[in-house]
C-alpha cells in the first residue's frame, strides 16, 4: 500500500504543473494567465506629463513617474518617445483632495486622513488611432495617520495614493481592452 501511495504522489506531482499550464493559460480577465495582459502587438507606450488641473502642484509628477515605474514593471511594453511610440497614454489630475477619516475623541483633532487622486486618462494606439482605453473620473485613494505619536507627513498620502493610482490605472489598462 505504501509503494501505490507513493506511485500516486509522484504521478499527481508530475501531471500537477501541466494542469496548472492549461489553467493559467486563460484570458487575464477571467483569472490567472501568463504574458503581461497588453495587447499583443503593442510593443510600446509613450507617458507625456498628465495635464494638472488640480490646486495641487506638482502632483503632475508624481502621478506620471509613477505610472511610468508600474508600467516597466508589469513589463512586456517599453517606455518611448512619442514620436516612436505604438501608443500613447495621456491624462488629466482633475482633483487631489484630503478627506477626514477619524477624529480624536475629546480633542476633535483629526486623527487619520485620505489623501485621493482623480484623473481622467486615454490609451490610444498611434498606429491605428483606435482609442483603446478611455476612463473618466478614476480615482485612487490611501489613508495616512497625521496624528500625534504616528506624526506622518501629507507626503506619505501622496506617494501612497500615486502608487495605488498607479497599480490600478496599469491593471485598467491590461483588462480593458
């Protein structure tokens, strides 16, 4: 019984990462799949500055290293000029905004707050002129804690909310089109 027991493990063992092959190879949309997620046939992206129409300055910056860094990444597509680009990502920061989250009790001092980014952004292939992806109003959000004790700096919301405004946006981007 032993050497059936240890003949099954080592069948299981040896057909187990074929099954797993076939599983990953799906559409990224519907699960895990190997490759990047991006269209095949794009190669490259060019990231101009995204316009800052916020009263936030320089967050312009921020928001488009950002992306820049998620995208190579993510790999599979390098970063061009926009002269030599297959496509080109472009954006607008709409609005950058600080909300309260919690409150001190006794003092009403503001203890965690919500550092949220807003921007508008479109994908377009320059070779066909096809718009790829298109989304309005696409926000990131991450907390930091101001408060006495913890004492983080507003720049610790804003590095936090590029970053996850980032990740989504290049999450976005692979699952759209």
């Amino acid at each position: 019984m032993n050497s059936l027991r240890r003949l099954a493990l080592v069948t299981l063992a040896a057909i187990a990462p074929a099954t797993m092959l076939v599983a990953c190879a799906a559409d990224s949309r519907k699960g895990y799949a190997f490759g990047t997620g991006f269209p095949a046939d794009v190669k490259s992206v060019s990231v101009p500055i995204f316009r800052n129409a916020s009263t936030s300055p320089g967050v312009e910056v921020d928001v488009t290293e950002a992306i820049i860094k998620e995208l190579q990444r993510a790999g599979g597509m390098t970063i061009s000029n926009a002269t030599g680009a297959d496509t080109t990502l472009s954006g607008v920061i709409t609005d950058v905004r600080m909300r309260s989250l919690s409150v001190r009790s006794g003092t009403g001092l503001v203890q965690e707050l919500a550092y949220q980014i807003t921007v508008d952004f479109d994908w377009k292939d320059e070779r066909t002129g096809k718009l790829l992806t298109s989304r309005r109003d696409f926000v990131a959000t991450d907390t930091f804690v101001p408060a006495t004790g913890v004492g983080e700096r507003i720049d610790t919301g804003r590095l936090a909310a590029t970053s996850r405004l980032a990740r989504d946006l290049v999450n976005e981007l692979r699952g759209s089109w």
